[in-house]
C-alpha cells in the first residue's frame, strides 16, 4: 500500500509544479532548461508524458493486465520530442490531465495491486513494484520543477525531500570512489558503497548534496576533507 504522507508530499509538490508551468509566458517554453539539449518546453512534455505513463501502468494492474511503462526506449524518447514541439498551450493542458489521471489511478488501485512488480520497457530488464510509484513521481515533479529554470530551485524544496534523495541516490553503484554524504543542517550521514577510513566526507547542506548526488552540478558549496569530490553520473 501507498504512503499517506508520500501521496500528500507528491500532491503538494504536484501543485507547485503546475503554478510554475502556468506561470510561463509562451515564449519561455522555448528557452533552455537546466538539461542539456532540452528546452523548458522538453522538461514540461517528459513530466506530463511521464504521469500519463504511470497512470497507465495503475490502471493495468486494476484492470488486471499490467502492462510495462513505456513501450520502448525509443518511443519514450520519440514522444518527448514530438510533444515538446506542441503549442505552449496543449502542453500546459497536458500536463494538468496527466496529473489529474495520475491521482486518480493511484486512489483506484487496490491494496494487493501494489506488490505488482511492472517493466519499465519490455525486456529490459528493468523492473519496479507498484508500490513505488508515487516515489518516483515525487522525484520526477521535484527534481525537474528545478531543472526548468523558471525561478524554483533545490533551495526550495522540502528538506524531506532532500533528505529522501540523499537517501536513495546513496544506494547508487559507487565504483571506485566510495564516500559519505554528511550534511550540516539535518542530523545523520549516508555512506556511498564500502566506505574506509581514508573515503572522503562530502559536507554540505542536504538540498545541496542531494543535487550534486543527482549529477545536476560539480558540486558548488560542497566541501570534502579528501581532496576532488567523487565523480557522480547523471541521474
């Protein structure tokens, strides 16, 4: 079953990001985003894209016939660009269905519905339970929201939030650079892959370290008593 709170924090979060978008002035949709080779126009597509791609996964699990996320990579990929060159009006209406449609598939699936385990993209390998859905909408809308550029920043979001990414992005392969994540404004550290007494200490504070940890910059306002911060993938 869902979190109450999670569902609440996406909600919020959810509202944020729709003021933000109506917000825009047609013209700024065509300005780039925080992501490389994506106009703000792209980042608004992917997240109304993206809560009609889990809707859909809901509903075939209460409907009884999951169904993967995506059809395939390239489709997803495809649909982006061909959403994102719409008029900046469909894609403001867009976004506000999808996040309509996304709520309420989260509020009809059963309680057993939510151990289903569903494909990202057919054969990929890649899975993941119901259950985790509004998780990864809420990073999807918070992490994104930022990466429009349009005035709302890590430096706004929830320090559960933060925390939440430090938390799951520490679970992260940390190859050859295992570290610990030490933030100076909540109480706790989070240690990345088999940490030594030699692994450096990356200090900051948590928005701050959670979007470095999502591969978003080099790590401005960061400190480490092990000389150059690890090197993190984009998430």
């Amino acid at each position: 079953m869902t979190d109450a709170d999670l569902t609440d924090e996406l909600q919020d979060a959810t509202s944020r990001l729709v003021r933000t978008v109506d917000a825009l002035t047609d013209e700024e949709y065509a300005a780039a985003s925080l992501l490389p080779g994506w106009t703000r126009g792209h980042v608004v597509a992917h997240l109304a894209l993206n809560a009609e791609a889990l809707a859909g996964v809901l509903a075939g699990i209460v409907s009884g016939r999951p169904a993967p996320m995506y059809p395939s990579q390239e489709q997803r990929d495809a649909d982006i660009e061909e959403l994102a060159a719409a008029e900046p009006g469909e894609l403001r209406d867009r976004l506000l269905a999808s996040t309509t449609e996304l709520a309420d598939a989260v509020a009809a699936v059963p309680e057993p519905g939510w151990d289903t385990v569903v494909e990202r993209t057919p054969g990929s390998g890649r899975t993941f339970v119901a259950h985790a859905v509004p998780g990864m909408r809420l990073r999807e809308v918070e992490i994104h929201h930022a990466d429009l550029a349009a005035g709302y920043t890590r430096a706004d979001w929830p320090t559960s939030f933060s925390q939440r990414v430090v938390r799951s992005m520490m679970k992260r392969d940390a190859g050859d650079q295992p570290f610990t994540a030490a933030p100076h404004d909540v109480d706790g550290t989070w240690q990345c892959g088999e940490v030594t007494a030699s692994s450096p200490v990356v200090r900051g504070s948590v928005a701050d370290l959670a979007w470095w940890l999502t591969g978003r910059d080099d790590g401005a306002g960061l400190t480490t008593d092990g000389g150059a911060l690890p090197r993190i993938e984009a998430w």
